[in-house]
C-alpha cells in the first residue's frame, strides 16, 4: 500500500461511520466507472482494428476510388 493511501486511510479511519461509508462510495464508484470506460475502449478499440483492416483489404483490392474536393 502506498504511503498516500495509508495517510488517507488513517484520516478515513478517524471519522464517523457514515462518513467512511461514503467516502468507500465515491473510492468504488469511481473505481468501477473506470473500469467500465476502460472495457468500453478496448472493446472499441477491436471494432476499430476490424473496421480499418476491412478498409485496407478494400484499398488493396482496389474498391476504393479517391475523393477530389
């Protein structure tokens, strides 16, 4: 454990109840949310491989054409 954790984990650990209780909340609910976002971009991150490997096979193959502005 770090040695900030610690130092917030005493301070934590001197308050009522209640007030440990929600300061665990916010700790978990961010923590989760995190996660979440992190799920959500890497599962982002294979549709986007597979979307610009799908592009590629279509440019090599010649089913593209170029735009002209």
């Amino acid at each position: 454990m770090t040695q900030l954790l610690e130092k917030a984990i005493h301070i934590i650990s001197g308050m009522k109840e209640k007030e440990q209780d929600y300061i665990a909340s916010l700790i978990l609910d961010e923590y989760l949310r995190d996660q979440k976002w992190e799920k959500s971009f890497l599962d982002s991150e294979v549709a986007l491989d597979k979307l610009s490997q799908e592009a590629n096979d279509e440019f090599q193959s010649g089913k593209t054409e170029l735009l002209s502005f």
